[in-house]
C-alpha cells in the first residue's frame, strides 16, 4: 500500500505550511488525503488562499503513516481546542507512527492540548519556545528537527525544509534529496 498522510486544516491555517508540505509529498509520490476540522469543503487560511478539503475529518479512517498539522493562527488553537484531533494525535503515537506539526501546532496542540513533547527535541514558531519547555520539550533552534516519532518545524519559512525530513522519514533520504533538487530547493544540513 501507498504511504499516506493526513493534513488536518483548520479555519486561518498558515498556508505556506499546509501548502508546501502537501505539494512536495505528492512529488515524492506519497497520498495526500486533506481532512478539513469542521467538515468544510474549502478551508480558508491565515491570509485568504482556499484550499479544497478531501474529506471531513471524521471521516477520515485511521490508517495514515503520518498526520501533518499545518500552523498559523487562529488555525493551531482550533486545532487545539479540538478533542478529535488530540485523540488522533494520541493514537497515532500510540500506533508507533508518525505525527507532524509545525510553527504554532507544536506549542498549541502537541504541547498544550494532546501533551506529547515530554523529553523530546522539538521546534516551533518563535516566541513558542516557552510553552514548549513548560510541557517537557527541549527546544532546538532549527528549521526541521524529528526526535522519535514527532517531526517539528519552526515556520512558514521552514516549510521545505519539514516537508523534506517527513519525506526523509516515511520514504528515504535519497527521495527527499530528489525532490528537494527537482523543485531547486537548497537542503539545511539537518
């Protein structure tokens, strides 16, 4: 079977981060399914781009190797306040598989609502560092940092960089590398 992500949107989700992740993981040949929170068909983001939702997610089934969670504000705070999304973080770990945030979502929803950063390295949006120390994390400065099963990135700025360790990780370095040179991205040393 195909690898295959799940990207949770909420309403005022950073685009950059949904849009980037999603476009290279399709390059490197992973299924993208894009489940929107509150069951929309289009989700708006932070600064107005409208992306179409594959499907509501609760209906989304349970089987993805990776959930992707895009940030921006006020998108990580839905997502936060969502007990959905936290039960699906929680067993995905569970799962032994793989769970992505990025810019707010890591301070917001993996350190605050679902509680999941204890003791690993993470990243987040700057200014966010606290409330990932509060909860457990160890704050790296870089722009994608993976530890376990949890793969973090810093922003909107960091979102080749994240897309390509997830691609990394659930595919090889090789296929990052790839698509990484075919979009003419030049790759952080992380």
């Amino acid at each position: 079977k195909n690898t295959q992500v799940l990207i949770i949107l909420a309403q005022g989700f950073e685009e950059m981060e949904a849009v980037i992740p999603y476009d290279l993981l399709l390059r490197a040949g992973i299924d993208v399914v894009v489940a929107s929170l509150n069951g929309e068909k289009s989700v708006t983001g932070a600064h107005g781009l409208t992306v179409e939702s594959t499907v509501a997610l609760e209906n989304a089934g349970e089987d993805f190797d990776l959930i992707l969670l895009p940030g921006g504000l006020p998108g990580s705070e839905y997502l936060a306040k969502s007990d959905a999304v936290c039960q699906r973080v929680q067993q995905q770990l569970k799962a032994g598989k793989y769970v992505a945030a990025i810019c707010a979502a890591p301070a917001f929803v993996l350190a605050k609502a679902c509680d999941v950063v204890k003791g690993k390295n993470v990243t987040g949006y700057p200014g966010t560092e606290e409330m990932l120390s509060e909860s457990g994390g160890n704050v790296v400065d870089c722009n994608a940092v993976q530890d376990g099963n949890l793969i973090t990135g810093k922003g909107p700025g960091a979102a080749a960089d994240f897309a390509l360790k997830i691609i990394s990780v659930l595919k090889d370095q090789e296929t990052a590398d790839e698509v990484a040179s075919q979009a003419l991205f030049s790759v952080e040393g992380h």
